[in-house]
C-alpha cells in the first residue's frame, strides 16, 4: 500500500482570555465583584477609580454614569409606559378578578410550631399595595444591634456609676438572643477577681459585686425588647406574661411558664388546664396568648444585622393604585465606577508590544466586561418587570409561570448565560428583596387554559392554611379541591410536595384540641 497525506478541516471554538474573564465576572455575587475590582484595582496600574465630589441627590442617581446604561434605563421606561397605555398583561386565573390578597412576602413567618428556628426576616415594607415612594434600600440602613438598642435606653436612665457600670456589663454579656447565659454568680466571680488583682486584694467585695449585678439585672428586665435579660426560656416568656392585665388568664399563664411548658408543647387544653389548675376556657386562653410571645427576644436585630443583602437592581414604582408603572435600575452601590488612566493610556500610544502594554489591553477589556455585565443584568431585570408586572401590583399569588428559555429567547443570549445572569443575584422592590432566580417558575395547568405559576400556587396554599380553621385544619385534598374552584389543577401530591417545601405540617400535626 502507497503511503499518503490527507488533510482533514476542522472547526474548535476557543475561549479567548477576554471572553473567560466575561463569563467570570456575570457569575459573581456583588460581593465577589466587589473583591475583584480591588484586586484588578491592586495589580493593573493602568486601571483607576473614578473618585469624584458627589451630593447626597447625585450619589442616588450614580446608576446613570454610564451612558449606555443610562439609554437602556430610559427605553425600559418608555416600554413600560407604552405597555401600559396597550393595558398590559394581566394574569387571568378563573375565579379570580382583581382582589389577590396576596401578602406579597417570599418567605414563611415564624409561627408558634417553629419556637426555636430562626425566623426570616421581612423585608416588606407594606402589603401588596406598593408605595411609590419607597426607597428600596431604605430597609438597609434601619440595621441596629440589641446591645446599642439597650445601651441607648441605659444612657435615658440616672444611675450611680457603680450600677451604670454593672447594667453596661450584662449588657454586653447577653448572647444574641439577648438571653443572659452566665450566671450572677460567676459573672460577679469574674469582676470581683478582676478587681482584687487591680487592688491587691482578696475577694471581699463579692457581695457587694453581686448586689450591683442584681440590680443591674432588674433594670436590665425592664427594658424593651420584653424579656431580653432572661436566664432561660421560661423567665422570658414570664417577664412578658407580666405585661398583661392582671387577671386569670395572666396567673394561668405565669404558672403554664414556670412549671408546664412540656405540657404547653403538646396543644392539649384539657392537660393544661389540669394541670395549672383553672378552666379549659382560661387555659386555651392564656395557651393562645403564650404561643404569640417572642421566645428570642433578640431575634429581630439579630436577623437584620445578618440577613443584610446589597441588591444589585432596584425597582422603583411610579404612579398610584393599578396604574403604577414599575422601572428597574442598577444600583448605584454596586456600580463599580473604573475607567483607564489617560495619561498612561496616551504615553503608550506608540509603544511596542511589551508587558506595559499587555496590561493597558487587559485593564481596558476590564472596564468593557464589567460595563458588559451589568448591562447584562439590567436587561434582564427588564424583562422581569414586563413579564411579572401582576406580581409587583399584587404579590406572590399573582406571579406568572417563567423559565430561562424565555428570556433567552428573548434577550438574544444562551440560557446558561441567563441562569449566571440570575444566580446571587438580588432585586430589591416594594414588594420585598428577591434573588432573580425566584422570578422563574413551572406552569400548571388551568381551566381557562393559561398556566399558573407554581410560586402562585404555593401562595394560594399558604393563604389557605392561614385563614383554615385550627380546630378543623384543611386537608391536601380539600386545598386541591379549593384551588379546583378556582381554576388551577393541581393533584393532592402536588399539593403535599409544595407544603411540604413550605415547612407547614400536615392537617393531622396542625389541628388544635
């Protein structure tokens, strides 16, 4: 056989350097965008920050700085206007007209059968019925700790230096739930030790050390949040008892708190009742009013301070009632404001290609996949608004089915480039601070042959189940047949999987005695 050459064509798609630090950066959180840019900022010393002299207006307005985002902001207005000038798209469920009653909310609150989880929490600012002038990003500068929440209420109180100093001690040995761990005793072990090494002396004043902390404590109980400085659960549910009208269901319920919160635990009337020691009637009464007490006090400035999340779009409504048009803008916070040095970009205007200019090519690819991001983002945050304009008038039950496709479709780019675009990614809106990725949703079926969105779905069963009757608690089949009425067809096992994924028990768990 002759030996022979063949050539054979072939075609590979390589990802340049420019394009893999453009994938990089639409996958990352604000936060790693954040730490990016610095480092970039770090070790190109062709890249620089605009610093520039702004007011307080003009910084709110910084989203604009860029040109090409600025017009993208102006058409997403005028297409939202136009839209609704054409009456826009609604959501036709049947049985359903304009009063949703939805809450808007995307997360489940805290409920008696959850002592003990940590509740979310709400970063609502009202009901479905959107504000226009509400700053999305005003619910991020209310963030205060529990310990200067106290300390302010201690500075409001004359006091001996010795108490003050105590008071400021429990303060700050509360844990985050603003329960006090540590005993009196040690803690006054601890100071009087402390004070005997500064004094050269023996231990004496512990006494006295204790007596300050005792008082330092009754002042401590009284301050708001109601029962902050308890030793355990049962002393934080009594101090608040205590703020009730002095009655018989108030005694019930400081016995119920000091000696049968196992009993309390099983929701049997009957048991309490016989065990504190009064009336059926006045144990589900004080049974009622214990469950709605707060068993960590501190939660709630503990969750703000946690669950803290920078928005990279905000949603801004214009306008009053169902005429509200809603438009969305990068915010400013997250916007990196970069830009190539002039005068090291024009000194190598000339130069050969060298390290120096690799560098100047590499900071300038930087400023356009950042500003390519962004712009990324903002088209998609449109598009949002268009699709789940129901949603931001109405909440959660009002959502429409989306998926990636759509959008991508849409958008001209590949749904994994969506589904980066969305991932971490936060929009913060009259109706609370969503990740993208909770705008997109399976569909089922409906009588009027739409689809509904699955998040609608889970809206409807919520709200179900909060209106439901305790004592005759709706079962998965009842709530199919409900949602039947109202045009959405959904089987039993669906609607177990979706409570199931809302952590709300079965019938059989929530009925009440």
């Amino acid at each position: 056989m002759k030996a022979g050459l063949k050539l054979k064509a072939t075609q590979t798609l390589a990802l340049t350097p420019q394009l893999q630090q453009a994938i990089k950066l639409l996958a990352m959180s604000n936060l790693e965008m954040e730490q990016e840019v610095e480092r970039m900022l770090e070790e190109n010393p062709f890249l620089e920050r605009e610093e520039t002299e702004l007011s307080a207006e003009e910084e709110a307005q910084l989203a604009r700085h860029q040109a090409d985002l600025y017009e993208r902001s102006s058409a997403a207005e005028e297409r939202s206007e136009a839209a609704h000038e054409d009456g826009g798209e609604g959501l036709a469920l049947a049985g359903e007209a304009d009063d949703w009653g939805g809450d808007g909310t995307h997360d489940s609150s805290a409920t008696e059968a959850e002592w003990g989880e940590d509740a979310p929490p709400s970063l609502t600012p009202g009901s479905g019925a959107a504000d226009a002038d509400f700053d999305p990003l005003s619910i991020h500068s209310a963030a205060s700790s529990l310990y200067a929440h106290l300390h302010q209420q201690a500075l409001g109180q004359r006091l001996a230096d010795s108490t003050r100093a105590a008071l400021y001690f429990l303060i700050e040995s509360l844990n985050e739930d603003g329960y006090l761990e540590d005993s009196l005793v040690s803690l006054a072990q601890h100071l009087a030790a402390d004070a005997a090494d500064a004094a050269e002396d023996d231990f004496e004043q512990l006494e006295t050390v204790l007596a300050e902390l005792k008082i330092a404590l009754k002042l401590l109980q009284h301050m708001e949040p109601t029962g902050v400085g308890a030793r355990d659960l049962s002393e934080c549910l009594k101090l608040q008892v205590l703020q009730w009208p002095d009655d018989a269901v108030r005694a019930a319920a400081l016995e119920i708190c000091s000696h049968h919160l196992d009993v309390l635990a099983r929701k049997d009337p009957k048991a309490l009742a016989k065990a504190a020691a009064c009336s059926e009637a006045v144990a589900r009464a004080a049974m009622q009013g214990i469950v709605r007490l707060e068993p960590k006090p501190g939660r709630r400035f503990v969750q703000t301070a946690r669950n803290i999340i920078v928005p990279d779009v905000i949603v801004q409504a214009k306008g009053q009632g169902q005429h509200r048009l809603f438009i969305a803008k990068i915010n400013p916070q997250v916007m990196p404001r970069l830009r190539v040095d002039r005068f090291y970009a024009q000194a190598l205007k000339n130069a050969p290609a060298g390290g120096a200019q690799q560098s100047l090519n590499e900071a300038r690819s930087f400023v356009k996949n950042v500003q390519q991001r962004f712009d990324s983002i903002l088209r998609t945050a449109e598009f949002i608004v268009r699709q789940q304009h129901e949603f931001f008038l109405h909440g959660a039950v009002a959502m429409k089915p989306m998926v990636l496709k759509a959008v991508a479709d849409e958008l001209g780019l590949h749904e994994s480039t969506i589904s980066r675009i969305t991932t971490s990614k936060y929009m913060a809106t009259p109706q609370g601070t969503f990740e993208m990725k909770y705008f997109f949703s399976s569909g089922l079926a409906t009588q009027g042959g739409e689809d509904a969105s699955s998040t609608a779905v889970r809206a409807h069963i919520k709200q179900m189940i909060e209106a439901e009757d305790a004592r005759k608690p709706l079962s998965d089949g009842k709530i199919a047949e409900r949602l039947a009425a109202l045009g959405i067809d959904c089987a039993r096992r669906t609607v177990a999987k979706y409570r199931e994924g809302m952590r709300i028990p079965a019938a059989s768990v929530r009925r009440q005695r």
